[in-house]
C-alpha cells in the first residue's frame, strides 16, 4: 500500500492511500495518478484567503511542469524515490520558480513598473533571491533585472549597477563591462534608475572572494529594453533607429568606415550549431525583417550564442553599430550578400513581444478528466471548476501549452499548438531514408488514439533504447495542418522545453512504490498497454536461449557485421567504433500466478544472467550451456512491456529482435 509521508499531508494519508489503491485496482496508470496527487498539494500549499476571508484560486503548476519535474527526479535518484523525496522536489523547484513567500518589501521605481509588467519570463530567467540562497550562479542563466542605481566606486573610475527584480526582495550590484560606460550618466544616460535590461554570461564573486555581499562580475552580453509608449525611449527609436534600413546596408560603404543602428522583427531563432573541422565552434543565426520586409541573419558565434537566450521571437531588435559580414565569409546559406554579428562596439536594445493571451475550451468529459479523479475524491473543493483556461500565444497565432493545467490527449491535437506533451506507448519507430538529416517517426499512441510525430535531432539519435510497447513522455511538441489538411506533429532536440523520457527503462521505476503497481503475471494480457512492473523467478532453465551479438551503444539496437564493417539495424548508419557485445536472451519468469516466456538484451539481460557478455564468452561451451541452472529460482523485480507491434510495417527492424515473442523485459532488479 501507498505511504504519503509528507508531513503536510499527514491528515490525508489513509484517505489517498485507500484512493489510490482503489484506482489502481481499477487499471488507473499509478503515474498519472501521483501526478495529479502532486499538483493538488502544490495547489494546497499555494491557497490563501483574500482580504475577506474568501479563499483564493491559484492556477498552480502545469501537468507537463510537474510531470518533466517528477521523471527529472527520478533520472536523478536512481535507485529509487518515494513520495516525499518527490514533493518535496517539486515544492522547492515551484517556489523558487514563483517565489512564493518572500518578503514583499522591493525598490519603489520596481513596484511602479511591475505594476504594467506583462512579459512572459524568459525560459533560463533566474531570482536574485535564488542567487543569495544557493550562491551560485550558472553562466546561461538570465537575470531579468531592473536598475536601481548607478554609481561609481568611491575613490574609482568603475561604474555599479544595483539591480533588483520583479520576483525578489533582495538586490545585487553588477560590475559594468566597459562597453557601456558611455551609456551611464546621472541625467540623460540610458543605464540609469528604473531602465529594465536582460543579461546573461555572468560570474558570481561570493562573499568570501570579496567584501563580504555576492556581486556580479561585468559581462558583455547585457540588453537594453525599450517601452516605445514612454516617450524617451520613443524618441531614441526615433532619432537612432529610424533612418536606416537593410537595403541601405552596402559592404562598399562598410569599408570605408559607415556604421549603421537597425530596427527588425525577430522571425525566427535558429538551434545551436557547430562550425569547424572538429565541430569546435558554436554559432546560432537569428533571422532578422525590417519593417520593408527585407530579412537579414544576425550570427552569434562561440560564447556570444548565450546572448540568443535574452531575445524571443516576435520582439523588436535594435541593433546599434552591428558588425557587417560577407555571407560568403561567415559560411550561412542565405539570398542576401551580407549578415550581421555582435561585434566589439555592438550595442543591443530590445522592444520585448507581449505574448496575447486567447481563451482555449476545455471538454468536460470523462476521457478529459480521467487521470483527475485522485484529488476530485479526496478533496471535492479541487476537482475541476472552469471551463476554460487561459493560455498564451505568440506572434503566429500559435498557442502555447506549456502551462496548461491538464494531460493533453492525441485527441486534442489542433492546428498551432505548442509546447505540448503526450504520455503514452510507442507503437512504430523508425528513421526516415530520404534525407540525410536525422529524423524519426514515432508513432505514439494514448487511451484516444495514436498519431505519428517526427523527431529532429542537430546530429543523430540520442535518447538510448527504444522500442516496441515501451511508455514514453514527450515534452517540447508542435502541432501544425499541412497542405493535404493533416496534423502534423514534430520535436526537436535542441529546442527549449524540449525533453524526451522513456519510462519504461528508468532504473528508478522498480523501485518506487509510490508510482508503481506489483502486478500478477497473469494480469498481462496482450491488449495491455503500459509498463507493467512484476516480482517474479527464473523457471525452467532448460528452455532458456542466451546468445551473444553486438549492440550499437548509440541507440541500444542490434548492429549486424558486414563485409565493409558493422551497420546498426535501427539507425541505419555505419558504426564500428560504436558497438559492443550484448546478450540477446529469452528465458522463463514465474509467479505464484503463471507463466511467461519473454526476452531482453543489454543491462537488463546481464542483470538477469548476473554475468557480462564479455565474461558468459570465456566459459567453455559446455559451462556456458550449464550456467543458466545456476540461476533457477532467483528472484527479481521486472518491467515488461507488450512488444507486439501493430502492423504498420514501417520499423519492421525493431520486430525482428523479439522473433515472435510478445512480451519484453525492459528493467530487471535482483530481490534481496
């Protein structure tokens, strides 16, 4: 039985406990289930009562925030979590997110702004609060600051900032990169009290490296904002940006010393590249329309591609002294002749895109709701109240569903959709042969329907085994209609809130009883479709086959050996220096309830035979067809997932290693 043993949550514990087993008995996914435990006691921890006594409605955290959050913490704690490690992760990550508790007192020129502030937070943003609290600092993170001072160092040339934030009590001083000392003057400078600026790129000097407060050291890569209703910075656009364009852009006049400031439209923000014979070299290209129309690429190269963390699609860049760059010289494939780059006197300024907000219906039906009844049961106050929901959509029209508050469904899929995920069971996987890009189709498939969706990775498949029947979470989805009025469902790698989880592999899943459910052996059937988890023996030994191949370590497929060296049967590719020997095994499980014959490679077939491949093939051939009796009777806790695919055909590859066998043993553990 299920122990909740947060201590907040001690007056419900025999309450959900007898829910949870209760749903469970009823087929429920024990996943889905604590998931939806989770967020109603982040909601609970979140409630409080307005000035009347009424209590407040929170929107609290998205279903694919808690559900990311739940398997990064599992891939973290490996050997198992419970209940109360996982609460407990979420709690800390949703209030250092929100801030939730910190004192409110913050400077007079941030409660003036904050009270218009409307801009979506930038996906690395980072507290000031959090800083002092962990002192710590990674360099991508963003600040998302507003000045509070500027003043130089007594006794110095050096200029400070004192910044503070729309989420923290606290503030902290930036050491200002000389770059911008022009722009910091008492009266008219730009640097000044109240201006907002984006950075990122910074080193943190603690308290024990200096005088006895955190600050910041100077980094380069720091952005202006610009509210074009206030009437300064509307006269700055003006004067400053106003008169050139790109078509007056001439490398000719570049030469000779012209330098230009531009005002364009962020269209699109490209993924991380590399450059270089040995891939050495970081670049990402920002594609830039000016108000004529006319589109320009502005490059980031190396450590300048942490600068595209501070801009966002649909925002108005302003780009004073821009670095002019042959097309041909930076090795882009574009139309024009020229590009921009962020050169040693480039100045950035940023008119930041308000996402609008549309209201998005919400079917009340029972296959909507049917991993919500946990919290409904125990707490009718919390079950589902309103009919819509509002979320955010970008400049496109497309709708953001990062923080939607319920399980999408392959049934809800619709026409610019983004930031959605989808739980459910792999039907077909396969990598596609008419490009030399590395893209696959998945076919996913949910308690609604199935749907294919290509996956795009920046250099060849990386998220380990895959295969047949296995329980995946994919965040990070978009959702478009083709020309032929068909969904269209893609993923890509490198984007941000991109993630990809197979469940059914993770270590951790056999040993966490608060999102597990023992099963029977004969409680599988072939229409069951998740991950099923099992205590189980080794039985009749003298039917067990153990045969040693080589795998490809890249994707944890079969790799055959040919004449010209080996070639993976799942990616297709050629992989010498990628391949090591692995057990293909089919053996026997049993339990008080019946019998299976199922099969396994890789670690869980060593985990199993309690021997590596590389030690099984020292033994002489007769103690190699002795050694499985040496392991009748041994106990262990499995995963097994329904590996028979559905006819599709497309990854025909993938059903030839289970050589008719239905059923795979995906994670095996060894009962003490």
């Amino acid at each position: 039985m299920t122990s909740f043993d947060n201590p907040k949550c001690d007056d419900r514990i025999i309450d959900v406990d007898s829910i949870m087993e209760v749903e469970q008995n009823r087929g429920e996914d024990p996943f889905l289930g604590f998931i939806d435990y989770a967020r109603s006691v982040l909601l609970s921890e979140e409630e409080g009562c307005d000035s009347n006594g009424r209590r407040e409605e929170t929107t609290g955290p998205g279903w694919s925030w808690i559900a990311s959050r739940i398997l990064k913490t599992c891939i973290s704690y490996s050997s198992g979590v419970t209940s109360a490690i996982i609460l407990s992760e979420l709690s800390q990550a949703w209030s250092e997110q929100h801030r939730v508790g910190a004192p409110r007192r913050r400077p007079e020129c941030i409660n003036q702004l904050k009270k218009k502030h409307e801009r979506k937070k930038l996906p690395n943003t980072v507290s000031i609060d959090s800083i002092y609290e962990k002192n710590f600092l990674s360099l991508s993170s963003v600040l998302e600051g507003v000045i509070v001072d500027a003043f130089l160092l007594p006794g110095t040339n050096i200029y400070m900032l004192s910044l503070g934030d729309f989420w923290s009590s606290n503030t902290i001083d930036l050491y200002l990169h000389r770059r911008y000392y022009d722009l910091v003057d008492t009266n008219n400078g730009i640097l000044k009290q109240g201006r907002e600026i984006f950075l990122t790129g910074c080193y943190l000097r603690t308290a024990s490296e200096g005088s006895g407060c955190p600050r910041l050291l100077p980094t380069e890569y720091l952005v202006m904002l610009l509210d074009e209703d206030q009437d300064d910075d509307a006269m700055l656009l003006g004067a400053q940006f106003c008169s050139d364009s790109f078509s007056s852009v001439s490398l000719d006049a570049v030469s000779k010393g012209a330098s230009y400031s531009l005002y364009a439209r962020i269209e699109s923000i490209g993924s991380l590249e590399t450059q270089g014979k040995f891939s050495s070299i970081k670049r990402k290209q920002i594609t830039l329309v000016d108000n004529d129309g006319i589109k320009l690429k502005f490059l980031l190269w190396g450590e300048q591609v942490l600068l595209a963390n501070l801009l966002s699609v649909g925002s108005m860049l302003a780009l004073d002294r821009p670095f002019i760059a042959s097309a041909v010289d930076s090795t882009i494939e574009t139309c024009e002749e020229l590009c921009l780059e962020y050169g040693s006197a480039t100045q950035i300024y940023l008119v930041p895109f308000i996402q609008q907000e549309e209201q998005v219906s919400i079917s009340l039906t029972p296959n909507r709701y049917q991993g919500s009844r946990l919290p409904s049961t125990f707490d009718p106050s919390q079950g589902p109240k309103a009919s819509q929901v509002i979320l955010p959509c970008d400049s496109q029209g497309s709708i953001d569903f990062s923080n939607y508050p319920f399980q999408s469904f392959v049934t809800d899929l619709r026409d610019k959709m983004t930031s959605i995920s989808l739980y459910g069971i792999v039907r077909d996987i396969f990598r596609e042969r008419n490009t030399a890009e590395a893209i696959f189709s998945l076919r996913i498939e949910d308690t609604t329907g199935a749907i294919w969706a290509k996956l795009h990775f920046s250099k060849s498949w990386s998220l380990g085994r895959l295969s047949l029947g296995h329980t995946v979470y994919i965040s990070g989805l978009t959702c478009s209609i083709t020309k032929k009025k068909c969904v269209e469902v893609l993923w890509f790698e490198n984007d941000s809130g991109s993630s990809f989880v197979n469940l059914s592999y993770l270590p951790a899943l056999l040993n966490s009883s608060c999102l597990l459910q023992l099963s029977y052996l004969s409680d599988l059937s072939i229409q069951s479709s998740r991950t099923q988890i099992c205590r189980a023996w080794l039985d009749q030994i003298e039917h067990c086959h153990v045969n040693t191949r080589f795998l490809h370590i890249t994707c944890g497929h079969f790799a055959n050996e040919t004449s010209c060296g080996f070639k993976c049967n799942f990616c297709h590719c050629d992989c010498d220096a990628e391949v090591m020997r692995t057990f293909h095994l089919k053996i026997t499980l049993a339990d008080e309830s019946t019998k299976v014959f199922a099969w396994c490679i890789g670690q869980t077939a060593t985990e199993l035979l309690q021997i590596s491949p590389d030690e099984f093939n020292e033994l002489s051939e007769e103690e190699q067809v002795m050694y499985p009796s040496s392991l009748e009777s041994e106990r262990f806790m499995v995963a097994i997932v329904n590996c028979r695919g559905k006819g599709y055909g497309a990854g025909e590859d993938l059903t030839l290693e289970n050589e008719g066998l239905s059923w795979e043993i995906t994670r095996a553990m060894k009962c003490e």
